[in-house]
C-alpha cells in the first residue's frame, strides 16, 4: 500500500509541535519560577494532549468522508487553533519578562524560541489568508473609479 509522503510529513509535523509544546509547559511547571497565573499553559496543554490523540487515532482508523462530519470537525478545530496560535503568541511573549529570573536548561529556551517563531508566522499566516479573503470579496464590489480606468 502506498502512503502519500505529505499526509504522513503533515501528522509527523502536527505531532511534534503538540508535543513540543507539552514539553514547554510542563517543564515551566514544574521549574515553579512563573509567578503569572493563566488560562493560556491550560489550553495549550489540553489542545497539545487532543492533538496528539486526535493524530493517533487517525492514524489508526480512517477519517470519515461524509461532508457532514468534517465540517463538524472543521467547525470545532478552526476556532479552538485560532486561540492556540494567540495563546502561544501572547504567552510565550509575555514569558520573556520572566524568564529573566529563571534558571532555564538549554533544552526549554530552544523549545521558547521555536514557539516564538511558530507562533510569528502563524499569525502572518493567519494575516495573509485574511487579505487573501478580502481580496476576493472586494473582487465582487463594482468601484466606479477603477471600472472607468479598465474601460480606458
């Protein structure tokens, strides 16, 4: 059987990040150095532990291709990503004050960084798809300058 190289690269990458990011929080736990109590360490950890089961069991049983269950899958995973990609943004940022009194292991200020990056371009990401969308919704509105420029 033949297995396309970019599904088993995309579970691959979902499931390091998710585990990335369970490492990242458990180990600020148990360091006991941040003094900031927080929704957002909760929710990265509870979305880390779901997609990693979530990315397991799909693995291991086929998705359904009716289109009512994804869309159901999609109406659940597209908010609860958009507020991880600002949990991790903000909280990882907001962490930088912080980690200055800290005795951090190499190990945690590398995962720090990666998620600071992951975080960036996931929010230019989400940016960019934004302009994309309105772009093709301003593609229908008739401006009348323009319209008078392209009959020239």
């Amino acid at each position: 059987m033949y297995y396309n190289p970019s599904f088993v690269l995309l579970d691959l990458l979902r499931i390091t990040l998710a585990f990335a990011m369970y490492y990242y929080i458990t180990r600020l736990e148990t360091i006991k150095c941040l003094k900031q109590p927080s929704w957002k360490p909760t929710f990265i950890k509870f979305y880390s532990v779901v997609m990693i089961i979530l990315v397991v069991l799909s693995t291991l049983s086929p998705i359904p291709d009716t289109v009512d269950v994804q869309a159901v899958i999609t109406a659940i995973t597209v908010p609860l990503s958009l507020t991880l990609i600002y949990a991790v943004y903000t909280y990882v940022r907001e962490l930088e004050k912080e980690f200055k009194d800290c005795n951090l292991s190499q190990n945690i200020e590398l995962v720090h960084e990666f998620l600071k990056l992951y975080s960036l371009l996931a929010v230019i990401g989400i940016v960019f798809i934004l302009l994309m969308g309105l772009s093709v919704l301003l593609s229908f509105v008739k401006f009348p300058k323009y319209l008078s420029i392209q009959k020239k």
